[in-house]
C-alpha cells in the first residue's frame, strides 16, 4: 500500500507543480491554494469562472497525458461569495458540462455555497439520530446505559462531527450539536427506565 501511495504522488505531484506553474486561481500570500489533493479527489480554487474553466483545462491535459480523466458527473462547481446565488457560465470538462451544486459532498463533510465559506451538518445531524434509533430500536432495554453509550459514542457521534475540528463552527452548529446531545439524553432517560 504505501508503495502504491508513492506512485500514486508521482504523478499527481506533477499536476500540483503545473497549477503552481499556470500562477493563477486563488492564493494565500505568494501560496498558491488553488488545487488540493486527497487520493483521487481534486480541488480547484479561482477567483472567477474563466480562472476556474484554465485550471480544468491544465488538469485535464495533465490527465490525459496520464491516461486517467475528469469524471463530469461525478465533479460539481460551487460558489462563495457576494454573488453565490447568481448563474454564471459553465465549467466544462472533456466536452461535457460540470454542474453547478448547492451543496456538494466532499471527504463526509457537505459543503453549502454561501455567502462565505460554509459546512451544512444537517445531513450529518439526521444521519446521527438514523443511527441512533437503529442501535436503540434494536437492543431497546436488553443492556445497559453504559453498553448503549459505548455504542453511541463509537457508531453514532463519529457521523455526528466528522471534520468538526477542521472548520469554525457557528454558533447556529454549535446549538444543533448541543441539540443532539440534549435529544440523545432525552430519550434515554425516558425510554430506558
């Protein structure tokens, strides 16, 4: 596996240095932040449509010089900003067009074109209490507190805060947090008696 993972890099760093090279989309300093890389999940950050269409563009050649490809419907184009919710111009990635999202999976953790840059743990707050209401529809009063919290605390708070410790959370997600917590102890102390 690791040696995979070498290889692997090889070829992807390449596409990292010719992003780098093109010196456009978004920056931090003299950083450039516009491509981020997890296995075969790319990320690519512009300023603007145009910057955003170049940097497919350079991927795709890159791609195509490795003998792999931009997957158009598995791939999504988001926006932060002022101007979020106003349509703009198509992506396009080997002829076909990339789909501008309201809200994209990435890596768990579902991210919401907004004003600024914003996580959504809806999704993660409902699939919380899904998991939940399995485990405990299942054991009901069979075990103990201390097995249902065990079990909790292994299968359902990792769905619960995946990624949290990566993103500033609001105050708005703070509260849906604590409202799990207080939903959880709820139905234990009322059904578990």
């Amino acid at each position: 596996m690791v040696y995979f993972r070498r290889f692997y890099l090889v070829f992807f760093d390449a596409l990292v240095k010719l992003v780098d090279k093109a010196n456009i989309g978004c920056k931090i300093g003299a950083s450039c932040t516009a491509i981020y890389l997890y296995a075969d999940d790319i990320i690519l950050l512009a300023p603007s449509v145009h910057v955003l269409q170049s940097l497919v563009n350079i991927c795709e050649s890159e791609l195509k010089f490795l003998d792999m490809t931009i997957n158009a419907q598995k791939s999504s184009c988001m926006r932060f900003g002022p101007k979020h919710k106003n349509v703009c111009a198509n992506v396009v990635a080997l002829g076909s067009t990339i789909n501008w999202e309201t809200l994209s999976r990435y890596l768990g953790v579902y991210l919401e074109s907004s004003v600024k840059f914003k996580c959504s743990f809806s999704i993660n707050k409902a699939r919380f209490y899904k998991a939940f209401n399995n485990i405990f529809g299942k054991i009901e009063r069979n075990a103990s507190q201390e097995v249902l919290f065990a079990l909790i605390k292994s299968k359902c708070l990792p769905i619960l805060i995946i990624c949290t410790q990566l993103f500033p959370l609001s105050e708005r997600v703070v509260s849906l947090f604590g409202t799990a917590r207080a939903g959880r102890r709820f139905r234990i102390d009322t059904e578990v008696r």
